[in-house]
C-alpha cells in the first residue's frame, strides 16, 4: 500500500526553501479549467490512487468516453449533476520546486462573486480562452477582476488547441486581441501559452504538436514566476489583532500586541507610534512561540512589546511617525458587488477594515463600468450582483488606511449587510 | 525551534492569524480536539498563537466511546503538557438519553452519531464557534470550506450560499443560536502536516508508528480487531505490522501495512504514497458526496 509504489516522493523531502504560489483559474464555462486543473495535478503525480478510481468508476456510470478528470475538482453534489464548478474549490499539489494553492473558481455568471473571492488572496491568476470561441464577455470581466483585484502577474492559456488543428494563427489572433484589451488594465506581468488541457500539450509536457510555440510549459512557468515583490516592504503598518496579558506573576507587567505585520519591515528599537491616539514609543522586542526576532516582514504573526505603557486595542494600528496612512472618515473606493440585494445610497453597512469594525453610510455611486469596453457608465447607477463601480462612503469613525494599489492589506475592506449578516461588497480604496 | 521550511512559516504565519482571529471575534468559542494528528497540530499552533498566556479556549472532546484507548492516554498526557482546559462529551449520554439509536450491523459506526452529541454540546456551553482540524486536501466537499464557516440555528451547512471570504477580513458575525466552525489548517496538506510534525518535534500518539495489532480484513481494509466491531461469522484476526495513518473510531479508521517507526520514515512514507489518508476510512465510503451529506446537517 505504500513504500514500493514511490513516484513523486524524495524529490519533495530535501528542498528545503520551496516558497508557496496562490494563483487562481478563470474562464467562461466549458473552458476547460476543472480538466486543466485536473491535467495539473495529474501530470504532476498530485493524485492518489483511490481519488483517480473513484473519479473512473464516475465517468464510466455517466457512460463518458475516458476519465473525466473535471470531476476531481467539482465536488459537490450540484456540481456533478450540472457539470459546472459552483464554489471555490481549494486544491494543492507541490513540485521540487514549489507548493502550490489554486482556487478553482467559477466560470458562470451568477457566480462570479466567487472569482472575486479566489482572486484576493491570490498572486498569479490563470485565465482560460476556447480557441475555437476566442476573447469573450467572461474573459473581458475576469481580466478586469483580476487587474482590479491587484493581481500583477496574468497567464493567458489558449486551450483545446487540438481542436482548432494546433493552428499558430488562431494562437497570435487570439493573443493580439488579447493585448490590445489588456492595455487599458493595470496588469504588469501577461504571457500567453497554447494548450491542450485534456491531451496535455504544454500543461507539464511541451507539445510535440505545436513546434512554433518556442516559450516555457505552463508548470515551468509557474514554478520559476517571481512574486516575492508583491508585498509592500516600505510603509510600516501594523493592525493590532489581540492583546495578549497573561495573567501570572512570572509576566506580570507582559502587554503583547499581537498581529500579522500588514506592511514594510519592523524591528527592534524602532520608533513607533500607535494610532488613534498618537503617542509614540520604541519597539522592546519582536516576540513569537519560538523566541525574539530582530526584524519581521509582511505576511508573520508576530507580537510587539513596546518600552512605554500606553492604551492600544483591537483596531489600532502601529505605524512609523514620519510614514503615515491616510486618516479620515470619507473614502472613495472601487466595489465589487456580491449580492442579490442591491446596494443602497444612503444605505448603512457594517464594515471590516484591517482589523477595525466600523459602520458606514453609502453617500454616492460615481459610475458604474462596462466589463466589455472598461467605458464609464455615467448614467446607471444601481450596483448589483456582479456589478463594479466606484462609490463613496462616509465611516462612523476614522479608518487608516492605504490606497489599494499601495497595499492590498490596509486598501481592502468588506462590507457587511447588519440585516443578514451576509458579506455584500469588496472593496478597494482609490 | 523556528521553522526552516518558508512555505511551512507561511502556513503557520496564516493559520497563527486565524487563531487569533476567532479568540478576538467570538466570546465562547472550543478547539474540537480529537486525539489525531491534525487536532494536534491546530492545538500546538493555538499554543504558540497566544504564548505566553495560556491557550484562551477548551479543547473539547467528543467521546465516541469506541476510541483507541491510546488516543486516550495520549489526550490527557497532552493536555497537561501544553497547559490547556478540557472538556470531555459523550456519544454514550446521547444514547441513554434516546437523543440517537446505536447503529447495527457489521459495519455499525458511532462516527455520525457524534453530530448529535457535538450539535447538543454547542447548546449546552453556548459555543458561537468551534475550532477544527479539517484541511480542504482531505476530501472533495472540505475543498470548498471557508476559514469561517457560517451555521444556521440547526447547525446545518449550506454549501451554495457561502459567504464569500476575501482577503483576510473574515465575517463572523451571526444571528443568536448560529454559529461558526472554523478552519485554520485549511491551506495545509498531510505532507505538510507531517512535515511540520517532523521540524516541531511535536509528540505523538503511538497508534501512528509501526505496531504488531490483531486487524480483520474487511473490504480491502485492515480494521483493528476490537471489543466494538462486530464479526462476520467468516471473519477471523491476524496479527499484522501495521500503523495508522489517521485516527478515529476503532470500527472505521482502517490500519496500512508500514514498517515506519520514525517521523522520518513517516514522511517518507507518506510522500510516497499513492492513496489518500480518506482511503482508510470507511465512513467516507458510504456513498460518493458522503461527506457533503453529513456536513450539511452538522458534522464536522
């Protein structure tokens, strides 16, 4: 059952600095992204024995030709009796090089709040185009989520090249079209591949059908992608996430302040000041379960025990004196709208920001945008599920807080309907 | 001793935050502790998560009854030694109470008959979340959990109606009487796991090392021969090198021929391995979307 069947295994054991990939799937449906997915892990050994039989016995019950490997991915009940992807599905496989996370996200339209879902917390996202149909509505709208959502590196794959003859004009004609949309986004990092993800040409395996194609397979380019500059190492913040006293002699006068650092480096003897309230002190030591550190960078949950006794709670925020976030109660921002229910101007929501909770008022809708053409739409104003548009509000008290495209962390925040307690809105400060 | 992998820093740093997300979020909340690796770990990480203060939650048991009595042993030694309270609820109550039937049968199982017990205990401590190992790698409907996963009045999960989660702004908010299950191992896989095992030097219970156990051969699995499975007549005990690669119940977590008596060879093993740790248990293979059924009126 175990030890004589190895595969992909030693390989795994002695690569001690893998780094960790989040990227994400989009395309219209029937795409090919549960197959593409299913290609990956496939290919890349990612799938046990028992889940590829299982997935066997199912496509032969539905009388399909082969081992669907869509339904490795499409795992609730709904799912398999439509055919489409409904949620996001999480799923991982590691190389030598790499773990990774991909979010399978939905191709259908009244799910594509989930896309937006998959996309936040991802780095690289993988857009998926029929060759045969080439750029449609859903593409121009996950390109836009993608560009908006601050995602700076796009993989366009041009799948089911065998049924278009693995032809390089459908490939250029596709791509040209896709570089003339793409302009008009802020994505910094595009490539294109032509694929086949059910026969596997240039998923794991370079094409032996597409001689033209002279660039990397998709997995090559995923393992090696630098996305290590994605984090905000300048602009020092700190949200305070819980105050950690334990209550013993040994730590009597022990005041931790525990939180993940949001952005820039911190360290040791730094000058810090605490927001609201303004004072200032010096950072005593930066603590975790396993001793002080010198320094911590973005992404570590540490704790800072600072030299002066002053009041900090949940919510505020640690920043450098001479580098501050924006400080206010009225903020324009872009929203993606996740919810049946509209949103409504003049409208309360309740907010989460960092690790803030606040209310806020909708004051104004500004536009709403075209996903086809990116046009401002001027004169409709109702935001609706799966609408962006950019909007005002006014906070029951002040937030700090950074652009979006300054740092993803203090930028975002979600909206919140105190009704139903339902996460309605994403959104990004301009 | 700090973590040398980057990736495993970046699980931990993730799954750290999450802890100490729901301890800021919610007043009542309980680390759902089982006994297995993954409750291990997640109670090890709430450890680090709040250290120096002691762990700000229970861990809270739900006692089948038909545990190995090693995952016993090893709970109470656990316990003690990461400083933690722990509250213990039995299957057995839920039965002489009538709150639910014993199974029969030769494949007879309490693992569904702890939703009862867990749904009821959430109402008699108030619990408004409950912490737990699960990791979206194990099973199909897990793959589409969020961190915070919101419970209606009845503790049912509505799979097409999820919250959205963006970020790491999670929404716990709730009405009175629902509550919420929470997943900080989400983004880990069972390598990972066993990795992180291995670079922590966190302690285990035996059951998981190599061990000469009487087991019965049952549909392609090695079922640990015991006092609560019931018997074909046909059926009869060998003895066999066996470990376990997940804990459970004794009637449905199937053993693996392994001669692994390390950590390392463990890893090794499981790296290599083509079969999921879900493949030795029975209870997934009732039906295709078993999982999602049982999650959806309240199981873990």
């Amino acid at each position: 059952m175990s030890k004589n069947q190895s595969s992909n295994s030693n390989t795994q054991l002695s690569a001690p600095k893998r780094s960790l990939l989040r990227f994400l799937t989009c395309g219209s449906v029937d795409d090919g992204k549960s197959t593409l997915i299913g290609r990956l892990l496939y290919d890349t050994k990612s799938i046990f024995e028992d889940q590829y039989e299982a997935i066997k016995q199912s496509s032969e019950q539905r009388g399909e030709q082969g081992v669907n490997l869509a339904l490795l991915t499409d795992g609730l009940r709904a799912e398999r009796e439509q055919g489409i992807t409904i949620d996001v599905a999480y799923r991982y496989f590691s190389t030598p090089e790499r773990k990774f996370i991909i979010a399978d996200t939905p191709g259908h339209i009244q799910y594509t709040r989930n896309m937006v879902t998959g996309a936040s917390s991802a780095n690289l996202a993988i857009i998926l185009i029929d060759a045969r149909h080439g750029i449609t509505e859903q593409t121009n709208r996950h390109s836009l989520i993608a560009s908006l959502i601050g995602i700076k590196h796009v993989v366009v794959c041009i799948n089911k090249m065998d049924l278009v003859g693995y032809s390089k004009e459908v490939f250029e004609k596709i791509r040209n079209e896709f570089e003339e949309f793409s302009t008009k986004l802020q994505i910094v990092d595009v490539q294109f591949i032509p694929i086949s993800a059910l026969s596997g040409d240039n998923v794991v395996d370079k094409s032996k059908n597409m001689p033209w194609y002279g660039g990397s397979t998709l997995l090559y380019l995923l393992e090696n992608i630098h996305v290590s500059g994605d984090e905000n190492l300048i602009d020092c913040r700190f949200p305070v996430q819980y105050i950690i006293r334990p209550i013993n002699d040994e730590y009597h006068d022990y005041r931790g302040y525990a939180g993940k650092i949001a952005g820039g480096i911190f360290k040791k003897g730094d000058s810090v000041m605490a927001l609201p309230s303004g004072f200032v002190s010096k950072i005593k030591s930066i603590e975790t379960a396993d001793g002080p550190m010198e320094e911590a960078e973005p992404g570590m949950s540490v704790t800072l025990l600072l030299e002066d006794d002053i009041d900090i709670s949940r919510g505020d925020m640690l920043v450098r004196e001479n580098n501050q976030p924006e400080n206010g109660q009225d903020i324009d921002m872009m929203i993606c709208w996740l919810n049946e229910k509209k949103l409504v101007v003049g409208g309360k929501y309740a907010i989460k920001h960092t690790t803030q909770d606040a209310r806020c008022v909708i004051k104004d809708v500004h536009y709403k945008i075209n996903i086809n053409t990116l046009h401002r739409i001027e004169d409709d104003k109702n935001i609706g599920l799966n609408d962006i548009g950019r909007i005002s509000i006014r906070t029951t008290r002040p937030l700090f807080f950074d652009s979006y495209r300054k740092n993803r962390h203090t930028g975002s925040m979600i909206l919140i309907d105190e009704a139903t307690n339902e996460t309605v809105g994403a959104g990004m400060i301009i | 001793m700090p973590v040398k992998n980057i990736y495993l820093k970046e699980l931990e740093d993730e799954s750290i935050y999450v802890l100490r997300e729901v301890a800021a979020q919610f007043e009542r909340s309980a680390l759902l502790f089982s006994g297995g690796k993954d409750s291990i770990v997640l109670s090890y990480l709430a450890r680090k998560a709040f250290a120096p203060s002691k762990i700000p939650f229970p861990l809270m048991h739900i006692d089948t009854g038909h545990n190995f009595p090693e995952t016993i042993t090893y709970r109470d030694e656990w316990v003690k030694k990461i400083d933690a309270r722990l509250i213990v609820r039995y299957v057995q109550d839920s039965i002489n109470k009538g709150r639910v039937k014993e199974e029969t049968g030769y494949n007879a199982s309490r693992n569904l008959l702890q939703t009862a017990t867990l749904l009821d205990s959430i109402e008699e401590l108030k619990l408004d979340a409950c912490m737990g190992g699960a990791r979206r790698d194990e099973e199909k409907a897990r793959a589409k959990e969020r961190f915070f996963s919101h419970r209606d009045e009845f503790g049912q999960w509505n799979p097409k109606n999820q919250r959205p989660e963006l970020w790491d702004l999670f929404n716990g908010r709730k009405n009175m009487g629902e509550h919420f299950r929470v997943f900080p191992l989400s983004n880990w896989t069972e390598l990972d796991i066993w990795q992180y095992i291995k670079e922590e030097e966190i302690p285990l219970p035996n059951l998981y090392f190599t061990h000469q156990r009487e087991v019965i051969e049952r549909d392609g699995q090695l079922l640990a021969k015991s006092d609560y499975l019931n018997l074909r007549e046909t059926e009869k005990g060998k003895m066999m090198q066996v470990r376990f690669r997940t804990i459970g119940d004794m009637t449905c977590t199937g053993a693996v021929l392994s001669e692994a008596s390390t950590i390392d060879e463990i890893v090794a093993e499981v790296a290599a391995s083509r079969v999921t740790e879900r493949g030795t248990r029975s209870d997934d293979k009732r039906s295709e979307t078993a999982m999602e059924d049982r999650k959806k009126t309240g199981y873990f």
